[in-house]
C-alpha cells in the first residue's frame, strides 16, 4: 500500500513506512515519481514525460535519463528490496507510462477532487450529506498543491487550479453550514481558514460579513471590511467592490447600548456612523467627557451612569482611566449640545468636577449612498 499526500508538504508512506524526501536515489526520481502519482492511473507517453521533466536535455541523452531516473524511483521506493521482491508501482506498455501500485494506493490529491465533485453534485438534492463530504474535502486540503516545488512549471497551472477549486469549496461549504445547522460560527471558520490561502478572496469576506451581521456582530462585521479593504489594496491595489460596501453601508446600528471595550472598535462604530450619516446626510457627533484626575478612575462609573441617560442607540467607550467618549449616531450641532447638558445635569450629581466638550462630524464628501 503507498500513501502519497500533495495537498501542503509532500509525504509519502510505502506499506506504513516513511519514505523522506532525503532519501531518494535522486531529486529527478522524486520529481517523476510525483508527477505520475498526481495522477494514478492515467497513462503518459514517454515522449511527454521527457518532455516535462527535461525540456532542456536533447532527446538521446533525455531518453537514457529517463530510464536511469526509473530505476532509481523503484530504489528509492523499496531501499531494502530488489528484484521478485518488489510490487510493481510504475507500469509501462507501448511507450505508455503509468502510476498503479498493486497493493493499492491512496493519494489526497484524487480524494480532494472526487468529494468536492459529490459536494457539487449533493448540493441541491442531499444538503446534510453534501455538506458532510464538503467538511472531509476541506480538511484534507492542508496546504497548496506540492507547496515546496514552486520552481516545478508543471506543477503552477495545477497549484492555481486546486487552490481555485478549495477556494469555491470553501463558500459553498460555508453556505451549507448556515443552510443546514444554522452554524454560522462554523461558516464563519471555514471562510477564514480559506483566506490564509488567499488574503484579498472578496467573495469570501463578503461571506463572513453576512454571517457577523446575521448574528448581530456588528463590531466585528466592520472589522472584517477593514481587513477586506486592506488586503485587496496591498494584494490587488484597488479597493472592495461595491457589493462588498454595501454590505457594510446597509449595516443599521443596533437598537441597544453597545459599550465597545477598546478604542480601535470604537473608531471602526465612528466611521459605519459617518457612513450613515453620509447615506442619510446628516451629521454625527461626539461628546468628550474629561474626568477629574485627582478623584482616581472613574471611566467604568461613568458609563455606568450614562447607560440611563443616552439614547438605545448611542455609543460609549472608556479611552483612559480620565475619559470617556459618546457617539451620537444622526445628531447635529443642535442636538449634541441638548445631549451634552443632559449629561452633564446627571453626571454633576454623581461626579463633580467633568468637563464635555463637542465635536460634530460632517456627512464624508466624495462617499456615495
């Protein structure tokens, strides 16, 4: 029995044992090994494989390495064996060369492919089993296809394809998952598994902000666009597609009392209300609450105090241990100064000595609706 796996680092195991990629008679022997065994069964002519793995080796010389390469890949296979005593693996009829094992195989690479086409074909008949066979295709994929041989050109146009074929997977899995179980939290982690192989994927960010929105996180929906924004720019150098930012532009703030616990969260709230207000064109405004330094932490009370005092959909967020700052989604001028007296009324009969100070933030020009 030979075990070969392709997806991430090469590993091969010949009837249980290890054979390292050290080991081998030669790196050529290695490279034809792998690249019949991608592919069990389908036979090669000789004249192609030459041409692949020697492309740069007139055709004699290529002919005679070639049969020199094939013995050191059955060396190479079975160390301890010779002759009678080891299986065939590499079989060869009318120039015709073909990877068959006779005890049997298995190769990642052709189970990876064959549950992602039962995962398509399941899709819409059998949901539950298609998104079982879809979960077993995505762990296998452990990496790209033969990660270490880059430098391989037979093995680019493959390496993107899988890569593609993973990369569809990865949504169409996470859609079952919501579709099946209702698991977004699941959907959500195979989504980011996915994006470690490709940072700048829109689709499946897109993906994960549906499903951070769906269950209410809106803190962390924001958070993805950013990072949806930031790896499309370094990787791609241009910005979300609109579909994307309307994802985040329809986000409605939530109709209760958020209290962000750091200010980068903070500041993603600021800009998905500026985005409102751009929408809608009016402005936002934020209320800066200075506390008395010499009276020692008081941030976390005063929160606690504002929480009956603003309104179901404002925002507050401790910034030291002496201040505290409040977002007033849709609220002018006008209305902040009305915000800020109320507060200060409250907070003078609980903590003397606040200062508030106001800061109104116009529509953003140049962000369409």
């Amino acid at each position: 029995m030979i075990t070969v796996l392709m997806l991430g680092s090469f590993v091969l195991e010949v009837d249980g044992t290890l054979i390292s990629a050290k080991s081998w008679k030669s790196q050529k022997a290695l490279a034809l090994f792998k690249f019949l065994a991608h592919m069990p069964g389908k036979k090669v002519p000789r004249d192609r494989i030459i041409e692949i793995l020697w492309s740069d080796s007139e055709m004699t010389s290529a002919s005679h390495n070639f049969h020199t390469t094939l013995y050191n890949l059955r060396r190479s296979l079975f160390p301890q064996r010779s002759g009678h005593h080891a299986y065939p693996v590499i079989h060869h009829a009318n120039g015709l060369y073909w990877f068959a094992p006779s005890k049997g195989y298995y190769v990642d690479l052709v189970d990876f492919k064959e549950k992602v086409c039962q995962c398509s074909e399941l899709e819409h008949r059998d949901p539950n089993s298609a998104l079982k066979v879809g979960l077993e295709a995505f762990k296998l994929y452990r990496g790209d296809f033969l990660e270490e041989d880059v430098y391989q050109e037979w093995t680019a146009i493959l390496r993107e394809n899988i890569r593609e074929m993973y990369l569809d997977l990865a949504v169409r899995t996470a859609e079952l998952c919501v579709r099946c179980n209702q698991d977004y939290e699941q959907a959500i982690q195979v989504c980011r598994r996915a994006l470690e192989f490709d940072p700048s994927r829109e689709k499946l960010h897109q993906q994960i902000i549906r499903y951070l929105v769906a269950t209410g996180r809106y803190n962390d929906a924001v958070i993805q666009y950013k990072s949806c924004e930031k790896a499309m720019q370094e990787d791609l150098e241009i910005a979300p597609s609109v579909e994307t930012t309307s994802l985040i532009n329809q986000v409605h703030l939530p109709k209760y009392h958020l209290w962000p616990r750091d200010k980068n969260t903070f500041a993603e709230m600021v800009n998905l209300s500026r985005r409102r207000s751009t929408r809608e064109s009016q402005p936002c405004s934020l209320i800066i609450i200075t506390l008395p330094k010499e009276l020692g932490s008081l941030a976390d009370r005063t929160i606690n105090i504002l929480q009956g005092v603003l309104r179901r959909d404002d925002f507050a967020c401790r910034c030291a241990e002496h201040q505290v700052i409040i977002l007033l989604p849709l609220t002018d001028q006008r209305g902040a100064e009305a915000a800020s007296k109320r507060i200060e009324t409250v907070l003078s009969k609980n903590i003397s000595g606040c200062r508030l100070s106001l800061l109104v933030l116009e529509p953003i020009k140049g962000i369409s609706s």
